[in-house]
C-alpha cells in the first residue's frame, strides 16, 4: 500500500480511470474539481490524499475554510464534497488508511456524500469518524420529471413564462457578476452562511469546470441563477437562488444536455424542518439518506464554535 499526498506523484490518467468506474463517483472528486480548488487557493486551502494497492484505488480532493472576523478562530474546517472516490475492490485497511491521511489541521472535518457509502462505514469509522444522519435530494431526468412537480409550483413556472422569464448560459462575466449579486444577498439576509467570493464563481465559469445559468425578466434583467458542475449524465445544483425558474432552467438544461439525473445537494438534516428540502421534493426530487461522515479534531474549539457561531448568526 503506497499514500500519496503530493498531486505530482499521482497519475491523472489512473485517477480519470478510477472516477469512471468508481460506484461512488461525482464530479467534486475529480481532477477538474482540484484544479479548480487550487486556482482558488486565495480563499480556501485545497489538499488531496490518494492511495495505491496494485494501482490507484481510493482518492480523497477537498479544501479547508473558515469564516471571516470574529467567526474565524471557532469555524475552521475541512471540506468533502462527495466522500472518498473508492474503487470498488479496494481493501478495507486501504479505505481506513486513506480516511486517516486527511489533513486534521482544522478544528472539524466532514464529508457530504452524494453516494451510498454504507459499505465502507467500518474501516471509515476506524479511521476515527462517525456518521451523521443527512440528506441528499435527486431528481431523475426522464419523460415524466415535469408530471412529478407539484400542482403549485407548476403554476408558478407557467404565470413565470407568460411574464416572459427566460433562462440561458451565462455568455459575460457581467451575467456572473449580476447574478453573484443576488446570491449573495439571500446568503447575508436568508442563508446565513459564508459564500465564496465572486472570484470563485468567474473562475469556475471561466475555466468551464461548471456552467452558470442565468434567469431573466422581461426586461432581461438577471433575477436568479446557479452553478452547475456535472460529471458524465449527472448534474449539480451546487449554487442557486431566484424564483421557481431558476430550479426549473435547470432542469431543462438537464433535459437539453443528456443528463440522467440531478443531484440537489444538501436535503438538511432528518430530525429538523427544512423548508429548502421541501421545496426541492415539491419540484419532483426524492431523498437519499447519504448521509455525512463526522471527524472531530478539536473537541473543546467545536463545541465553543457551534455555541459562538449560532450566537452571531
């Protein structure tokens, strides 16, 4: 068994291989999503661990952030969007190798699996992380995906179309600018969390590791968006804010590129209301119990963390 933590040691081809024909593949472990985390090195610090048995067989891509000002010193963490990328003959001493190889530099590190990972949940939990009940919502791209949106919202896309709403690929980075605008608004007034800067999403634009969609008026003035990265048939609905048309460009974006399903992200948490995941089951989702994986690294700066950050929030 050889770890790998230097990305000059590792063979992209190997790696191109094993996302192809990994079980749990999605596009933020692929060597795009890196080179994007790594051209954005300003405002987060990317890292990757991989893992050799008779070839590649596991590779772990994420990044560690924290808040700004008075939230930075109790909100460090680390970052995994879609879990380890883990061939599906790996060993279990190579999965619990791998898992502990992560960087441990931040008070908290957590993976937001878009896969089932249930098989490997011991060797993980050995490397010292536990499991976190979450959700994750899909919606299938197929004939029917417009009959499974609810009565409701389907009313609210057709009254959005007579108004002349439309939505397109973002063509300027104006159009990023402008709807970078409105997503940043809704995460200071409504979310509440941090949002990268608007350098993140030109570069993920510009460099076409994602697509932004753009929703317009009638006036074609820009009142939603997203961004979306996708790996071979699969969508991400990583960013998006604006009315219902934004989440329905989407899918029609799906529909005209082939896709086969979208992946909504974040479902929230089984045991707390989450308006967000009933919308996105309104509009024809269906939810996955991926759930997280859980590690700890400093136990005392967590607990004050979540204390102070629930109270300046």
């Amino acid at each position: 068994m050889n770890l790998l933590t230097d990305i000059a040691r590792i063979d992209r081809k190997a790696w191109q291989t094993l996302l192809e024909s990994s079980p749990v593949a999605t596009w933020f472990q692929s060597p795009e999503a890196y080179d994007l985390f790594l051209a954005v090195a300003d405002c987060l610090t990317p890292f990757i661990v991989a893992v050799e048995e008779n070839g590649l067989k596991g590779v772990v891509i994420g990044y560690t952030v924290a808040n700004k000002g008075l939230q930075k010193p109790f909100t460090s963490r680390t970052v995994i969007n879609g879990g380890p990328l883990l061939a599906s003959d790996i060993s279990e001493e190579a999965v619990e190798a791998l898992m502990r190889t992560i960087p441990a530099n931040a008070i908290y590190s957590e993976t937001r699996n878009y896969a089932d990972f249930s098989r490997w949940s011991d060797p993980i939990a050995r490397a010292g992380w536990y499991t976190e009940p979450h959700y994750d919502i899909h919606i299938d791209i197929d004939g029917r995906w417009r009959e499974r949106i609810m009565h409701d919202e389907q009313q609210q896309i057709r009254k959005a179309l007579r108004e002349g709403q439309t939505w397109s690929l973002a063509q300027t980075e104006q159009d990023v600018r402008d709807w970078y605008f409105m997503l940043k608004r809704l995460y200071m007034r409504k979310v509440r969390r941090p949002l990268f800067p608007v350098s993140f999403f030109l570069t993920a634009w510009q460099t076409g590791a994602c697509k932004v969609l753009v929703v317009r008026d009638k006036n074609q003035y820009i009142i939603g968006g997203s961004l979306i990265p996708s790996l071979g048939t699969t969508a991400y609905e990583w960013y998006k804010s604006g009315p219902v048309m934004a989440t329905y460009s989407i899918l029609e974006y799906c529909e005209q590129t082939g896709m086969k399903r979208l992946d909504m992200m974040g479902g929230g948490s089984p045991d707390q209301p989450y308006s967000v995941r009933e919308f996105k089951i309104r509009m024809g989702g269906y939810v996955c119990k991926f759930g997280r994986f859980i590690r700890i690294q400093k136990n005392l700066r967590y607990k004050l963390g979540k204390a102070v950050v629930k109270k300046l929030l």
